[in-house]
C-alpha cells in the first residue's frame, strides 16, 4: 500500500458514550471527548449532577455538538425523558472518565440513581471506566474490591496512574491521561486491523437512466451490500467514501462520507473525482451497462408515443479504474450472473485487473438483490475461488474486508 500501517491515520469511528463524574478529574473530559471526536468519533456525553460543578455542560455540548444528558426525565413540562435504553444500544462503547469510588460502588452493587447509571445498566457494549480519585480512597479495600468485582464482570479499566493528586499528595489515583485512554480504545476496538487510517471508496446501490422526466431504466439493487461493506469499513478504522444510488437506506456509522447520485454518468464522476486520495475501491454498485441516448424532456404521453427505446453504453467506472490502478492500490469489482457464473467471473476478474471479485448467481436463493443475506464466490488471481455459504450480508462484508487485509 502506498501509505504503510505504520504511518496510516488513527481512526475511532465509532459511537462513544462518555460519562463523566463529579471529580476534580472531569477537567480532563474536555480534553477527552475533543481527541475522541478529532479521531472520528462520534460523542453522546451523559454527565451526573456533581459532575457539573467541575466543567460545565456548555463547553462539553460544544466541543461534542450534541446536547449533554444528565437527568432521566427533562425538566421543562413537555413530560419527555431520556431513553437510557436507547442510549445504551445507540452506543459502540461506553467509557466514564472519570469514574469517583462513589460511581465505582454504584456500578458494582446495582444502584440506579441517575441517568449514568442506567445507562451503564442498560450496556450491551463494552464499558470502560477511568477511575479518578485520591490515594487513600483508591487503597480503601472497599474501591479495590468494587473494580474487582467490576472487572469480572466485564468492565474494562483503564488506570489509574501514579502522580500528584488533587490533595498534594503523590501515589496511585491520577485519571489516566485523555491521550492514552483514546490509544487503549482504538487498540482494544480495532485490534491489528489494516484498515486503520485507510481510505476507501465504496459503491452501493443501483443507477437510474432517464427515458423522460417520469420514467426511467433502473434495476433492484437495494444497496444493502454497498452499505454493510461501507460500516465494516468504517468500524475497522477506515475512513470511507461511500458513492450511492437512490436507496432507502440511511447510515449514522463514523468514518462514512455519503456522496448521492443518481445516473451511471454522476457516479462515474464522483468517483474519478475521489479514486486517487483512495488506497482501495470497492465497486458494488449495480451501474447501468446502457441508456436512453435521447431522453425527452417532457413527460412521453400514452397517445402516439414511440414504442421502441434506442439505448447507448455507459462508462464502465471499473474497468477504467483497472486499466489506470497505480501500484498498491486494492480494487475489488462484484458480478451478478445468471449462467457460466464462475467462467465469466473469471474472465471479469483477468479483465478488469482486479485483486478480488464477489460473485453471486441470481440462481441462488436468498442472493443478490432485496434480500438481507448473499451467497457469494471470491476469486482473487491465482487461487481457487472460494465459495461462501448463504450468510448475512454483514457477514458476507465482514469476510470480504478480512481478505482484503489479507492483501495489503
């Protein structure tokens, strides 16, 4: 790849539920929630009460560009409150910095009190918590045996450090720094993924091609692949240009740049416009091979209408992206069949000089378009294709990007 492991871009693109307790601490939130949303982030702050008294909530709605929680319910007579439970689901990974014994001890006996603690309650994802708080409270058997007991069941914590603390005095306590705690997440979250820090173009979707400003030819691409390809993408790290067709879907993951479009003619721009800051493309997309060469500009109407179409070619996107790929760089092309699926696939794959190629068959059932499963072939030059069983497409994108790692 031309831009090595080593120097690629730290990414977190992922949904971050911080808390922040009422510690001398919390000053250091600010500095978190800041490095957690320039590494891509996106940071929903939950605060309890005496967490206001050391930073405020305008600063961290500021900083995060969403308003802070604290109370369950909101204030104002309109009788609304505040999910915990979606919250909870809504987020990737929940972190408290700092966490004070008092929260510590809630966690671990089940107290419910505040809006944090329902949160932490609600938690299907990962929790960490960054215990903050002065030597002698650390070292009370009573906070020991609380992190124990959390930490056996799941919780993950990051700290504390040894240094100077609040009362003057210098031993363990001190919240670990924002720097590191961010270092820990993407380590833990991400792991040894290649793709961190990448960039990559994904298509999705169909085209649609004018016959008038009515109608037009189109095809049942649903873009669920292109959309799963994009997410997993970005939940390893990548940043991603995700290139769509009209679709219904919508997707709020991190790290995913939408660009819309419509004809085979604007995708094809949009993606030479974005191809060479990438260092892999994936061409799901289900562009149209031909067009109306003339598309009329009013509505055709039934009465005397031409009942035959002459249709032209469009720009095949893939092949001129293989015929000018660069060293390095990853393409990775898709192909639907009806017949000689693996013989045209492999002729595909030879001609358009990619590195990987999905294939599925319509004769598949639950493949190919409007379902939310695929049964795919990967063939990659020189090896064997490699047949997948019926899966879910989030599956089936989670394979694809572990063998483009496999290639870098």
């Amino acid at each position: 790849m031309e831009r090595s492991s080593t120097s690629a871009e730290r990414s977190l693109n992922r949904k971050v539920l911080l808390g922040i307790t009422g510690g001398i601490a919390a000053y250091k939130s600010a500095t978190l929630l800041r490095l957690l949303v320039k590494a891509g982030a996106e940071v929903q702050v939950v605060m309890t009460r005496s967490a206001h008294d050391f930073v405020t909530p305008l600063t961290l709605a500021t900083l995060s560009k969403r308003p802070v929680l604290t109370d369950l319910f909101v204030h104002d007579g309109s009788g609304r409150w505040n999910d915990h439970v979606h919250l909870a689901r809504w987020a990737d990974v929940m972190i408290i910095a700092p966490a004070t014994a008092n929260t510590l001890a809630k966690m671990a006996h089940g107290i419910c009190d505040d809006l944090l603690l329902a949160c932490f309650l609600s938690a299907e994802a990962p929790v960490y918590v960054a215990p903050a708080m002065d030597l002698e409270m650390y070292k009370d058997a009573s906070t020991l045996s609380n992190l124990n007991l959390l930490r056996e069941r799941g919780v993950r914590s990051i700290g504390p450090e040894s240094g100077e603390l609040a009362s003057g005095l210098v031993g363990e306590g001190r919240m670990t720094e924002p720097e590191a705690i961010v270092e820990r997440l993407i380590s833990d979250l991400l792991g040894a993924s290649k793709l961190q820090g990448r960039h990559i173009l994904v298509t999705a979707g169909g085209t649609q091609e004018a016959i008038d400003p009515v109608r037009y030819i189109g095809n049942r691409s649903s873009g669920r692949m292109g959309f799963a390809l994009a997410e997993e993408a970005a939940s390893r790290g990548a940043m991603v240009n995700l290139v769509t067709g009209p679709v219904s879907l919508t997707t709020d993951r991190p790290g995913v740049t939408r660009t819309d479009v419509v004809t085979a003619a604007e995708m094809a721009s949009a993606c030479k416009s974005l191809q060479p800051e990438q260092d892999i493309t994936i061409m799901c997309a289900a562009v149209a091979d031909l067009r109306p060469k003339d598309p009329a500009s009013n509505k055709i109407k039934k009465q005397g209408a031409v009942r035959s179409l002459e249709l032209e070619g469009t720009e095949d996107i893939l092949a001129w992206m293989g015929a000018g790929k660069r060293k390095g760089h990853i393409l990775v092309g898709f192909a639907l069949e009806t017949n000689d699926e693996l013989i045209r696939a492999k002729e595909k794959l030879e001609r358009k000089n990619l590195d990987l190629l999905v294939m599925n068959s319509l004769k598949d059932e639950g493949a190919g378009f409007g379902h939310d499963t695929n049964k795919v072939s990967l063939l990659m030059p020189g090896k064997d294709p490699e047949e997948l069983p019926l899966m879910s497409k989030a599956d089936v994108a989670r394979i694809i990007l572990d063998r483009i790692e496999e290639l870098i």
